[in-house]
C-alpha cells in the first residue's frame, strides 16, 4: 500500500509513503480482537473490584490511542537515530531496572516490584528494556559482526551486558521477562558472527545458571512441580491452571459464544491479562485459537521475511532489529500460549497485541511502527538517507 504524502524532516525525502500492509493488517486484527477480549474478560472482575464494569475498557482504549502515536514515531523517527544512542538507551535502561527496585518509587504489586507509577498510570521497565537491548545489541553487532568470533574481550563484554539485565530482572523479580531477553540475546550473537565454541560455554553457563536459580526458589520449584501435575492441588498452587485448563475444556470446537464465559466470572485469576487467551479459547474454542495462531504466524512470518530482505541488502543492522523484534514477539506469544495450555510453568508474561497492559501494547506498537519504517526504506532505498554504518 502507497500513500503519497511526503515523509521530509523525518530522514527521509520526499516520496510516496509504503506501509506494509502484509505485516500492519495482522498487527491491526490482533489489536481489534484485543479490545475485544479485554472488554469481555474484564466486565466481572472491574465491577466487583472497581464498581465500574469498563474500568478496564477505557483504559485500554486510552493505551491503544497513545499506542497509535508510538507506532507513529517508530515509524517515522529515522533508523539510524535509535542506533546512533543505543548505547544511551542501554544505559537508560539499566538506570530504571534499578530505580525500581527503590521503595517508594517502584510499585509492588503480588511481590513484585516491576512498575513506575505516575499520573495514574504505570510504566513496567522490563517491556522497555527489551526494545533498548534489540536496538543496542543490532547497532553493536553490526559494527561488529566481522571481528567478533575472535574478539573474545568484546564477546565478553556483550555477555556482561545481559548478566547486568538478567540479575536485575530476577531482583524484580521477572523471571519470565529475564530469560525471554536472554534467549533473544544469545540468539542474536550467534546470528551476529559469535563463534560456536563461545557460544556453546555461555549456553552451558545459562543452562546451569537457570538450573540453579530454579532450584534456589521455592516457589519456582513449587510452580514446577504445579504445571507437571496441577490436578494434585487445584484450590491453592495449582488453581490458576487448572481454572485455565477448565477455560479450554469447554470451549470445544466452536466455544461458548464471545462474552458467555463462565470461567471470567472471578474464578479465573488475571483472566483479563496473562490468561486472556484462555477466556478467548473458551469464547471462541479451538477454531478461534487456530485462527488467532494463523495470525500471530502472519505476522512473524513476515517480520522474517523483512528480515531475509534486509540480509539480501546487506543492512546488518535492520536485519538484527528485524529479527531481534521477530525473536521477542514469537518467544513471549509461545511462553503465554504455552502457559495458558499448560505447556510451560506458569510465568507473568502478557500476549503481545492482545492482554491488557500498557507497557506490553506500547512496546509492541513502537517495534510495529520501527518494522514499517525498515519496510518502507526496502521499497524506496533511493528516497531513505543512506547510511554509512550505524553504530554506538
């Protein structure tokens, strides 16, 4: 699709105006099924907590208004300004991991101190500092991507980078957020050029390393030991899943029509945020949840793809944020679809597009909005500034 309005000012010169339909009209049906769950799964809950039933609703809907705006500027602030400060923006982000383990200004909520509240609403660091790590990492690795399978010292420090973020995640503690990160991180160095043998040592320390943090944690163990067998004590550790589980039975072929949910009616937990595909299972049943699947695969095939264009281009650095994006949208979609099936222990992590949660739908613009912008200058690359090469 081609607008043809001028794009001067922002890096670019004047010429039609591409937007990826290929990649915006599944990001669009994900945002639109999203309102809707949010609305259906959220009634219940709102009105016995709240006293207003569209408490949720409207909020929502003021997210997804300032989220138009974040994809704006994804798209139209130049590629090369995000790479240029990516140092600045993982340094940003190390600053608010840290701040919000601060009493008083991090917001606890369940245990955990993941939020910055202001004006009413709240900010969750980690949704950030995913964005900042793919565009530091990208803009480093393409400067990079030559020398390092034999730079050690600046392998190294890269793996120093991540060990500072995932310390500071699982002191939070977001443990779901910490290894969507890291496994992103380690997948990209490898894609960037880092040697099999370094990348081997470090898979091996991360593998223990996860081992033992498991294991240093009761409840870690205790969520374990739940997902394998929820059944064995479903009114206390168990019974989130196997609310969820309830959810999915009875949704069958063709589900229970959209807003008949039984299972929102306050007896599944957070069925309006982590375990809104749950309730849209049970609306929708298994034919929804293969239509809401082909969409997601939609869209990530064709960040991908976007990604094997800007590799053909040989433009390292759009082809590390493409596929970096590409790496978090399909790792957090698995991990909320794995866990509301019962197919991965249970962790805090919303369904990208759809949960309710600011932070998560203002990210996912951004990189939505980042992704057009990287399609647009492949359509025209004699209209985008050429750059030499991003960096730090």
């Amino acid at each position: 699709m081609q607008l043809s309005l001028p794009l001067g000012g922002f890096g670019v010169s004047e010429a039609p105006w591409h937007v990826d339909m290929r990649l915006l009209l599944p990001v669009l049906a994900l945002l639109s099924i999203g309102l809707i769950m949010v609305a259906s799964a959220s009634f219940s809950f709102a009105e016995h907590r709240l006293g207003d039933q569209f408490f949720f609703v409207k909020r929502h809907l003021a997210y997804l208004l300032i989220g138009a705006g974040a994809m704006g500027v994804g798209f139209f602030v130049s590629p090369s300004l995000w790479a240029n400060y990516g140092r600045l923006w993982i340094l940003l982000s190390v600053f608010l991991l840290v701040i919000v383990l601060v009493p008083g200004i991090g917001r606890e909520v369940n245990g955990s101190r993941r939020w910055l509240a202001f004006s009413g609403f709240t900010l969750q660091v980690s949704e950030l500092v995913k964005v900042a790590t793919v565009v530091f990492l990208a803009a480093h690795l393409e400067k990079h991507r030559n020398t390092l399978s034999d730079d050690w010292a600046e392998f190294f420090k890269l793996i120093a980078v991540i060990i500072v973020l995932f310390v500071l995640l699982l002191m939070e503690p977001d443990f779901g957020s910490a290894v969507t990160l890291t496994c992103t991180f380690m997948a990209l160095l490898f894609l960037g050029g880092s040697h099999i043998r370094q990348f081997s040592l470090v898979f091996a320390f991360c593998v223990v390393a996860i081992g033992v943090l498991a294991y240093a944690a009761p409840y870690r163990l205790e969520r374990l030991a739940t997902y394998l067998d929820p059944w064995s004590d479903p009114f206390d550790s168990g019974y989130q899943l196997v609310q969820s589980l309830i959810a999915f039975g009875r949704g069958e072929w063709f589900g229970v029509g959209l807003g008949q949910s039984v299972q929102k009616m306050l007896y599944l937990p957070e069925a309006h945020t982590d375990f809104v595909f749950a309730i849209f299972a049970e609306e929708f049943g298994f034919v929804g949840v293969i239509c809401l699947l082909g969409l997601y695969v939609l869209m990530i095939l064709r960040v991908l793809q976007l990604g094997k264009q800007a590799i053909i281009r040989q433009d390292w650095y759009a082809a590390f944020v493409l596929t970096g994006f590409g790496l978090l949208l399909s790792g957090q979609t698995f991990i909320n679809l794995g866990v509301n099936a019962g197919l991965l222990p249970t962790k805090g992590l919303t369904l990208p597009f759809v949960s309710y949660g600011g932070s998560s739908l203002l990210v996912c613009c951004v990189m939505t909005g980042m992704m057009l912008r990287f399609a647009h200058e492949f359509q025209f690359p004699k209209a985008s500034l050429r750059r030499p090469r991003y960096g730090n």
